[in-house]
C-alpha cells in the first residue's frame, strides 16, 4: 500500500534467464501488495521456475492466459482486462528489465500520484529510443550525430551493436561509479506519440473506463491511441532510472558481449548493501539453479496452453525454399554493415 493505494506490480512472462534479475527487485519492495506473473508462454522450464517462484514468494500470484491461448505478443492483451481494480496503481514491467536505483518502485508510484492527469507514466529507461533521445537532447550523452524521436529508430531501437554501446557506457560510466543519479532529466511531458512501453504505471479506475480492452498492438494503442482520444498526454519520471537488456533485433550482439551477464554482477554487488534484497536475489537464484539442472526434462512437458498457427508470409515461404548457405552468407553480410556502423557514443 501507499498513501491507500493498493500497488500491484504485473509483468508478462516470460524468460527467466531475465527475470532472475528483475524479480528481487519487486519481491523486496515494501510497497507491492501483488506481483502478478502473467505466465505468456509455452516454455516448460519458465512456468516450473515462476511456480517455484510464487511457492516461495507469498506477493507473487500467477495468472494464467485467459483465453487459454499463447501467442507471443499478441496474446498479452487478454490480461489488462482485470487491470482494472478501483484505488489500485498498476506498473508493468517488461521481463527483460534488468536493473533498477535503489527505491525505485516507490519513486515511481509517488510521481504516479503527485501527477494524475497523465494516463501512462515511466521512469527513465536505458534502451528505449525515446528515453536516449532525452538523454541527448539533455547533453547526457553525446552522440557522433543527431538522432530524431522515433520509438522505431533504426539505430536507437533497432541497432544491436548501439545498443551494446549504450549498455557499456551506462555500466561503465554510470553503475560501477555509482553516478547513475546524474542522468537525472526532471519531469518530460509527450503526447500523440508511440514510445515502448519497458515500463508503465496507470491508475486502476482510468483503466476501467474502458474495461480493460486493448485492440491490436497494446503498445501502440496504450501509449498513443487512447490518450490522443482523451486528449491527455503521458510522462516521463526522468528522475528515476532502470535498464532495459533489449529489443529483439538486439539480443544477439548483446549476448556476444555477454552484457546481461554484467548486469547480474552490478545486481550482486547491490545486494551486498541491501539486505533485504540480498534475501531475494539469493532465494531467486536457488530456484533458478534448480530449475536448470533439469531444464532439458522441463522444456518436454505439455504446455498448459493451445498454440496458434501464425499464417506464412510471402517473405518465410520464400525463406523456406532458400539453402542455408545463402541465408547464413546473408547473415554474415548484415553483420559486418552494423559492425562498420558503430561508433555511436561520442561520451
């Protein structure tokens, strides 16, 4: 609870070779009266690891697909439906959010409440293109170009190897020096825009007025259709700060530069100065260690979920009749032009 304000922290899940790293941040939290799990996968291992998790953490409650259905990203919208509770704050976070400053959470849900009027508000989030378009526009960061405000920026969303950049110069620079505060960009107002949706706070009882219903692309419809209707804007808590580990056209550079393993370490070493998170990133980790001993048995069981035949695209059909050499020469070539392309963070 805060300030009567029932909070309930709800993720769409997921992976927990991520999730290691954000659930002890939740769980610690003194506020959170409820983390729903939203279990968004057919992964085996995943769902034994989120039961494990919810066994042992008694703020965590599991909720099952409601349509019985799972479909990547196309299946979260039946969740917001009961994210519609009167008195309550909602903040969702994407799985792959991997570090938060201390007090996050509370930070958060405060400027949700000194701040109504907004229908989505956010922290600062590392790896998200709108967010690093503040940081330059702020002269945190300085970029060998200027970058225009697009949440589909094809190097600010898109780049795996800017992305690898940004990570490095934010731990680098920021975490390992314990600086991250200097970021600090205040309160930023947006409006009649997309921007990804890492992490978003509303209020149950605005949520309501539309019962929940999220048409299409959630991330397109919650940050930019329905607040264009109602003629209010979103914000940006630019004083509070988590990470992001990535985008999907990101994850392979980033996992060659092994960058969320380096993130666990910063975790480790902010559990040394916070007991209560220590508890659970401990705990988190035992499960985790559990769970992957036996993985390659986990990830045969039968998904509590029907799948969904997505329909072929010209773009797969024609994919599909290609010999491997030419798509793995294909690969190699895109790999070398976003080599050639880095070179992005000036300091």
């Amino acid at each position: 609870m805060y300030n009567d304000y029932r909070v309930v922290v709800n993720t769409a899940a997921g992976r927990r070779r991520y999730m290691q790293y954000l659930i002890p941040y939740v769980v610690s939290s003194g506020i959170v009266d409820r983390y729903d799990i939203w279990v968004n996968t057919h992964n085996g291992a995943d769902i034994e690891f989120f039961e494990q998790v919810a066994a042992q953490f008694p703020v965590v409650n599991l909720v099952w697909q409601p349509d019985g259905v799972v479909n990547g990203n196309a299946s979260i919208n039946a969740f917001y439906k009961d994210c519609v509770e009167s008195d309550t704050i909602y903040f969702k976070l994407d799985d792959d959010i991997i570090w938060m400053e201390p007090g996050l959470i509370e930070k958060m849900v405060k400027f949700r409440l000194d701040n109504p009027h907004y229908f989505l508000v956010t922290p600062l989030v590392i790896n998200n293109a709108l967010s690093t378009y503040m940081l330059e526009m702020d002269g945190k960061i300085k970029l060998d170009a200027y970058y225009n405000s697009s949440a589909s920026h094809p190097f600010l969303w898109r780049s795996g190897i800017f992305a690898r950049e940004l990570h490095e110069w934010f731990l680098d620079k920021y975490l390992k020096t314990g600086k991250w505060d200097t970021l600090h960009v205040g309160r930023k107002e947006m409006g009649m825009t997309r921007f990804s949706i890492n992490a978003v706070l509303w209020f149950g009882d605005e949520m309501r007025k539309f019962g929940g219903v999220v048409p299409g692309d959630d991330e397109e419809f919650l940050s930019c259709i329905y607040p264009t209707r109602r003629g209010v804007s979103n914000a940006w808590n630019g004083d509070a700060i988590v990470a992001h580990f990535a985008f999907f056209t990101q994850r392979e550079q980033l996992d060659k530069a092994q960058i969320l393993e380096k993130y666990g370490e910063v975790c480790r070493s902010q559990a040394m100065t916070d007991s209560r998170f220590a508890e659970s990133f401990s705990e988190v980790g035992r499960i985790l260690d559990a769970v992957n001993t036996h993985g390659p048995e986990l990830m045969q069981r039968e998904s509590p979920y029907r799948s969904v035949a997505n329909p072929k695209t010209l773009r797969s059909k024609v994919k599909k009749l290609l010999p491997s050499w030419v798509l793995d020469f294909k690969s190699v070539l895109n790999g070398k032009k976003e080599q050639q392309r880095g070179g992005f963070i000036i300091e």
